[in-house]
C-alpha cells in the first residue's frame, strides 16, 4: 500500500555528487539541507527522507529542494539510494500488521 516515487538518478559533473528528481516536489520551494551533525527531528517527508539516507552511511549531506533530492556521497557507492526514494511513500512493507476493519473503525470513534 502506498504510492511509489518515480525517481530520475542524474550523475553531477561534479564528482561525488548525484541528483535524483522525482516525480512531485517534497519542500515546496524551500531549500532544506542536512548532515549527521544537522540530522532531521520533524516527521514531514524530506525529514523521513533525509534520515533514511543518511542511515545507509553512503553519504556526508542531502539537499532537498522541491522535487530534486541532491545527494553528497562518503564513497563511489550509490547504490540503493534510489530505491530509498522510490519507497518514500510505501508503508505495508513485509513484516508491517495491517489493520482490521474494526481496528480502523475503533480509532474513528
């Protein structure tokens, strides 16, 4: 369940950059930007995102601007990186307990 995130991987001139664009914009028009000494504390999307890319241990920083998601990689290594974005918006991955009818039904009320 969930939407998948369509995701362009575009290398950099620039070496040890990559840019992924993706399919519906993430901050609006602001510029967000993060490391491991600035690491994200909110739950809004570029947040989970940011904080999922940084857990790989790929890379130093990600800048998020809009719909294109600028990544600075700690090794050659990117793989992997993408499909973290492409799974942005996925949430009954295996292992996750769907809920019952009642259940949904029970939090309404």
């Amino acid at each position: 369940m969930g939407q998948l995130v369509t995701v362009v991987e575009k290398p950099s001139t620039k070496p040890g950059i990559v840019r992924y664009v993706l399919n519906r914009a993430l901050t609006g028009m602001g510029h967000e930007r993060f490391t491991e000494a600035t690491r994200p504390t909110g739950d809004r999307p570029p947040d989970e995102l940011a904080r999922r890319l940084l857990d790989t241990g790929k890379i130093d920083g990600v800048s998020i601007n809009g719909n294109v998601v600028t990544v600075e990689l700690s090794t050659a290594d990117s793989s992997g990186l993408k499909e973290i974005i492409v799974d942005l918006y996925t949430y009954y991955v295996p292992g996750v307990v769907i809920p019952t009818d009642e259940e949904l039904m029970a939090a309404v009320e």
